[in-house]
C-alpha cells in the first residue's frame, strides 16, 4: 500500500523521483526511485516519531540470450 501510495504521489508532485537506464552485457536494466519527504499520509507515523523520508526503489533487468 505504501509503495502504490509513492508511486500516485510522482503525478501530483508530492514525491521527488529519480530514474536511469543502462545497457550492457546483453541486458538492459532500469532503476526508479521514489522518495516521499511528508510522511503526515503514513497511518501509523505515531509509531515511528523521527520518520523523515519514505521510498521505494524499482529494478527491472532485460538479458537477451544468444543461443548458437
């Protein structure tokens, strides 16, 4: 639920994100990163008082195989 949260968050403007790609050795990887600076939406912030950042971090890597 958090992470969904982060991620409707990036459209209006209420969490910084972050993403890069890379290619190499046959595979092409991408990485997004969401951080959210106001935890006032976390329903258990009382739980943890120095709370100061949320985030969430997406990996998805792409191997090509070549088969001979």
């Amino acid at each position: 639920m958090y992470f969904l949260a982060l991620y409707l968050f990036k459209g209006k403007g209420k969490c910084e994100y972050a993403k890069t790609s890379e290619k190499g050795h046959g595979c092409y990887e991408t990485r997004e990163c969401y951080a959210a600076m106001d935890s006032s939406w976390l329903p258990q912030k009382n739980d943890w008082e120095d709370i100061c950042v949320t985030g969430m971090l997406v990996s998805e890597k792409n191997c090509i195989e070549y088969w001979t």
